[in-house]
C-alpha cells in the first residue's frame, strides 16, 4: 500500500499539495497552468506527421518539433503511461521513480522522484522530455536554459485528455497508434453513456470523494467531470479544484456513495475509509449507513492518461452497480 508520499507521483498537483498537507506541511493547494492551447492534430490520409511541426504547449511556450522525436524522457506517470500506449517503449529513455505501468516502465532510467535529476536529463540528451501540471516552472524554465525541448500537458477534461493523446501521435508519428487508443476511450465513455442515460435527476445519486485525508475535489478537475458523467451528482460541486473539505457541509449534504482511493494509508495503517468512520458525525450520513463506501484504484482516477475512462468506468459501477457492468 501507498504511504502518503507515495501518492505524489499520481500527477496531480492540487492532489500533490494535499498530500504534503496531510503529512504536516502548510503548502497549499495553488493555481496549476492552463490546458495546452494545442491545434487540432491535422491527420492525413496515410497518417503521417509532416514536419517541422509547432504547437503551442500549456505553458504557453511555441515547440517545434523538425522530427519525430528518437530520445523521449517523460517526468510523470501519466505521460508515460500515455507514450507507452502509442508504442513508444524504444524511445523512452527516462521516466520518474513512480512510473509503475505498464511493467516495462519500470526498468527505464529514473530521472526524476521527489526532485528532477538535471544532470541525468542533460547526460541523456534528449529529443523532447514531456511534463505534466507537476513539473513547476523553474524546472521548466531551468531544462529549456539547457537548449532542452520540453513540452508540457495539462488536461482538466476528459476531452482534454484525448486531444492530448491525439497530440503524442502527432509529434511522435505515431498518429494510427494514438487513435486506437482514442477509439477505445471514447467507446469506454459511450458504455457509461448509454448504461446512465435514463436515470432522472431524482434518481441520480449524490457522491462524495476524498482521494487524500481531508481534501475532496470540485468543479474544474475531470474527477468532477467523471462523477457527473457517470451519472453522479457531486457533493463537493460547489468549490473549485481541490480543496481541505468542510465536514459539516458534506455531512449536511448527506451523500448516498463515498469514494476514495484504495491504496492510500497513514503512518497508523488507515485506510481513508477507516478515516472517514471514526469522524463525529459522519455515522449520520447515508452512504456510511448503507455501507455505500467503495475503494477505487486511485492511478485509475488520479492519472489523466489513457486508463482514465477504465476509471470512469469504475467510478459508474461503484455508483450504479445494477447499470453498469
């Protein structure tokens, strides 16, 4: 099971700045960059990238990429899962400490765990490395001072998540590899779709997530997104992003599912829903009572590559176990 700096590595940001948080840190939660203005990916007939190639990346930064890149480090699990799905394992030589999927990820050279290793990333010459909202801008602004390509992604939608999937093809050309990927995302998406589409708004059940001790997260991060598209009314709607949660409120709102992350425990061995059960008050709220507390693989939910509609789905059955199979 995860500690609670193990948890840090799921390429969330906002979820990062909880976790330190929850270990006695007074960081919290700040503003992440904006999704990566990226252009429609052009595909061709055959399906091949023409370079040189431009896009704009989330830092606002113009990348011009004149080739398919050979040497790929990716500095987030994510990222990597992302490029691994493409067919990318022969040009991926650097990854971060907590990449664990797919298997393969884990015996690349480590450039990165609680800190980037800029010396390993200079050594290894790299055609690109590729971040995510983790990655902060001095690091960003320190690669690039090292004449180093770096592009970084940023998705707050599921949307978001596929156009970014569909930008790897591009820049790699690995554009016929990337749309299987993003054929089978959507065909995840239309499953819950059509398993929750005639549910009333009477019927649609009220859900509340914690994903690190204390913190839920609201609108504008596509956990959100994937309650409301699984059918779910989030409790936690009104705040934006993540946020420390306010007990009183989530009790009043007396949520009929709770979810969180399975693999997170404290220093005592808790569990979250462990956690959740010993708080006064909470043995009021409905989910607790009908036992509606599931556990969800957090990489599933917490990483936005091309697993997170497995997660999506996850996230229907657990909130509609009878529709959703």
């Amino acid at each position: 099971m995860k500690t609670w700096n193990k948890i840090w590595a799921t390429g969330l940001l906002a979820l990062t700045l909880a976790l330190t948080a929850g270990c006695g840190s007074t960081a919290t939660p700040t503003k992440s960059t904006e999704p990566a203005k990226q252009e429609t990916p052009v595909v061709q007939d055959s399906a091949k990238t023409t370079y040189p190639l431009t896009l704009t990346d989330a830092t606002g930064e113009s990348v011009t990429f004149d080739k398919a890149p050979a040497k790929i480090i990716s500095l987030a699990p994510s990222e990597t899962e992302s490029l691994f799905a493409i067919g990318l394992d022969q040009e991926i030589v650097g990854v971060t400490e907590y990449d664990d999927y797919p298997a393969a990820a884990k015996s690349k050279p480590k450039m990165s765990g609680m800190k980037v290793n800029m010396e390993s990333i200079v050594a290894a010459q790299p055609d690109v490395v590729f971040v995510a909202a983790l990655t902060d801008a001095e690091t960003i602004k320190n690669l690039r001072a090292q004449k180093i390509k770096v592009y970084q992604f940023n998705p707050k939608t599921l949307d978001d998540v596929t156009k970014d999937i569909e930008v790897y093809g591009q820049i790699t050309d690995h554009q016929a590899q990337a749309k299987k990927v993003t054929d089978k995302m959507a065909a995840d998406r239309l499953q819950v779709k059509e398993a929750v589409k005639s549910l009333t708004p009477e019927q649609k059940k009220k859900v509340y997530i914690e994903f690190s001790p204390g913190w839920t997260v609201g609108k504008g991060e596509f956990m959100d997104e994937m309650i409301t598209e699984a059918g779910g009314v989030n409790v936690a709607s009104d705040i934006k992003g993540w946020a420390a949660i306010n007990e009183e409120n989530i009790i009043k709102s007396n949520p009929d599912v709770i979810l969180y992350a399975k693999s997170v425990v404290n220093d005592k061995n808790e569990t979250i829903a462990d956690i959740i059960k010993a708080r006064s008050g909470w043995n009021q709220i409905k989910a607790i009572k009908d036992n509606r507390i599931v556990a969800l693989d957090d990489n599933l939910l917490s990483r936005p590559g091309p697993r997170v509609t497995e997660g999506l789905l996850e996230v229907a059955k657990a909130i509609y176990p009878d529709l959703v199979k």
